[in-house]
C-alpha cells in the first residue's frame, strides 16, 4: 500500500491531524477507531460534516475519492462501512486488487465479455488473469471544489478493452453530504424525528475525450459504484422489482445458483440473506429495477437505503459475465454480494456489497454520461423504521426481517 500524507477536512478549512478522533479511545466498530486506524496507516482522507457535527463521512482522494465509511452520531457512532485491516496493515500492494473496502467506489464496468477492461486481449478470463485498473485502485484523483460538505475530484485516464480498443476518458465524481430538506427531496418524504441519519449522494460523470465515438461495435464503458458493509447474522438484503415486466425476476447464478434458503422473491420483493457465511451473488436485469434497494440490519437496527439514477425506456447495461457472452449488452442494474469462504477455507471479509451501475456510454467525442446515487443509514426505533420502508416501498419491515428465520 503506497503511504500517502494524511489530513482531515474539519469546517470549511484543510487542518493537519488533529482532531478528536485522534486524541480518544474508540471501541472497533465505531467512526472514530476507524477515522484514527486510517491516520495511524497514513491514509489520506477528507472528513465531509454537518453543521451540527453528528453525521460525518470519510473520503480518501488517494483512493479514487472513495467513501471510506460514515457515521450518523459523531466519532462514538456506528461505522458503516467496512475496511479491510488485515490487508491495510499489511501494508502491501497487490498487483491484481487492492481490497482496502470502503462503502462506495467508482468502478467502471464490464469487468468480463469481449469489452472487459479487467482482461487484457486474448486472456483466458479466469482469476489468474484478472487485473483490476489501477485508475480505480490505486492511482489518487486530484481535488477539485471543496466546502465543508462536498468535495468534487477529477481525473483523466486512458482505459483499454478486452478488444484492444482504447477509451480516453475523463472522471469526475463529486460527494456532497445531505442535510434533512435534501434528504426528505431524495427520498420524497420527511423522516420521522428522532433518528440518527446520515445521507450523502454521488454524482459521477465519464467524458469522451478521444476521437472517436464509443459504440455497441467497440463496446461500451459504464459507471460502476459499489458499497461494501459489514454483515451480521441477520442482515437481509431486499430489492423491490416490477411484477409486469418480462425477463427473469434475478440473475442468482455468479457463483453457482444461490439457495432457496438464502434467497426469496415474491410479492414484487427480493430478499437476500447476509451473514457473510456463503459467497453468493445476486443481479437484478433493468427491466425489473425500480431505482432503489436496501438492506436492514436488526442488531443495531440500521436502515441502509440506496435511490440511483436510472433513464427511462431501453437501455444497453453491460454485462459483467467472465468469458463468452450471447449478449454483452443484457447485464444488470443492480447487485448484491455476500461475502463467505473460498474453496481453501480463506475469506476477505467478511462483508457484503450493494452495487448500482449505468447504461453503457454510447458517446460521441465530447460528450458525457453520468450516474448518480444517494446513500442512507438510518438508526433507531424499529417501528419508525418500518413505516419509512412501508411508505418508500409499501411493504412490511416485518415480513423482511421474518424471511429466513
């Protein structure tokens, strides 16, 4: 891991390590041991606040701007996110993947087919062969705009295909931390009082920089973000999907077919089990997707929800299968992945992702695509909880918690 200078953001004003987190103790698991384990690692990151101070997110530019995690009660607070310490004290760089966790990144899709940008041409599309850009692993995006809330970061880079075709493209990912008149506008409605909230969005935008238009014949780059948490016994995963479109409800066969005990849809609701015990995957075609998704965590009784960006009408969503494809425009618009051993025993996490991705860009030199997303945890009281997933979703928090117990 390369060891890059560290500094929070604290107000509207850069200050060298050299706040709270830094002088107290905080139990693992909390934003502050996690704000202090990434200073101590000398990892880069700006701290985005509210006014008040409670709801606070962690950003790292050298790490593509990622949302390293969050808190919605202060440095004592539950952590969302996961970090992988194990591979951050390491202290090692990965020339395949550097799995450092964080609760969003900027990817760029497919990661398999013809247009993968993960297999170089002619590789055999198997792990040994996999590489991960280091443009969305290791290489630091430059700091743009900055308050006390948003940040924006910009980056330039050339991206070649599992075609040999070459992608000059610009980056640009802005973070903006969401106060509660922007949180009710997300989500449509005024959240009851008394929660611990924290919300952010995401707006990321790829530019056609070359001199040549991307096209279904060349393949086509999307914006990919995905999330990673941390799992309990209990986690369920759920995504509302359209009964009347036509098309398979759930791609469940990444890792093999995902079992019936882990895995239910009925009633315009799919319900994914997380305990980080078994490695499956999950993806919801776009057809079916209805623009937002969740998970709840009955432990410390956390509502995770994510709302995306998704255009109206047909679209081409890349398909992020290994090898042959039939067709490499029929991929999925959402996902979800739960972390769980590997065939010689070894796990990363455990963790469990929800993944969110673009159309394909069809871009014309110049022009531009965005995806932009919106991240909220919501804690406490389980029956103010349950009416928010009632109105946002007209299902019961009930009937999800129940599913696989």
């Amino acid at each position: 891991m390369a060891r890059l200078i560290d500094y929070m953001f604290a107000g509207a004003a850069l200050a060298v390590a050299g706040c709270s987190s830094a002088e107290k103790e905080y139990e693992m698991g909390s934003y502050g041991y996690d704000a202090k384990f990434l200073r101590n690692h000398e990892i880069e990151f700006l701290e985005l606040t509210t006014p008040g101070g409670d709801a606070k997110i962690l950003v790292a530019p050298g790490l593509q701007g990622r949302v390293m995690t969050s808190t919605a009660d202060g440095d004592g607070g539950d952590s969302y996110g996961w970090i992988n310490y194990r591979f951050i004290e390491a202290g090692e760089q990965n020339p395949q993947f550097n799995p450092v966790g964080g609760e969003e990144r900027f990817w760029i899709g497919p990661e398999g087919g013809a247009f993968s940008y993960y297999f170089k041409p002619g590789a055999e599309q198997v792990y040994a062969n996999w590489r991960v850009p280091a443009v969305i692993d290791t290489e630091r995006y430059d700091i743009g705009e900055q308050t006390a809330d948003r940040v924006k970061f910009t980056k330039s880079t050339e991206l070649v295909n599992a075609s040999g075709v070459p992608f000059r493209m610009e980056i640009e990912r802005t973070i903006s931390l969401l106060g509660a008149d922007a949180v009710a506008e997300v989500l449509g409605m005024q959240l009851p009082a008394g929660l611990k909230v924290v919300a952010y969005r995401t707006d990321n935008r790829i530019t056609n920089r070359g001199e040549n238009g991307w096209t279904r014949q060349t393949g086509l780059p999307s914006i990919w973000l995905l999330g990673m948490f941390t799992p309990t016994p209990t986690t369920t995963v759920f995504i509302p999907y359209d009964e009347a479109a036509e098309g398979a409800v759930v791609n469940d066969t990444y890792f093999g077919k995902v079992p019936a005990d882990r895995l239910v849809a009925d009633d315009g609701m799919l319900r994914f089990k997380i305990d980080g015990k078994y490695r499956a995957k999950i993806g919801i075609p776009a057809p079916r997707a209805k623009g937002i998704c969740g998970s709840y965590d009955t432990e410390k009784r956390v509502l995770t929800l994510l709302k995306y960006s998704q255009p109206e009408g047909p679209s081409d969503y890349v398909n992020g299968q290994w090898g042959e494809q039939q067709d490499p425009f029929n991929g999925d618009v959402i996902n979800a992945y739960n972390d769980g051993p590997v065939e010689d025993g070894s796990i990363m996490g455990p963790f469990y992702e929800i993944e969110t991705s673009s159309p394909g860009a069809a871009l014309a030199p110049g022009e531009s695509l965005s995806h932009r997303q919106a991240v909220l945890h919501i804690q406490g009281d389980e029956a103010a909880l349950a009416a928010i997933v009632k109105q946002l979703f007209g299902y019961d928090l009930s009937r999800i918690i129940s599913t696989f117990r």
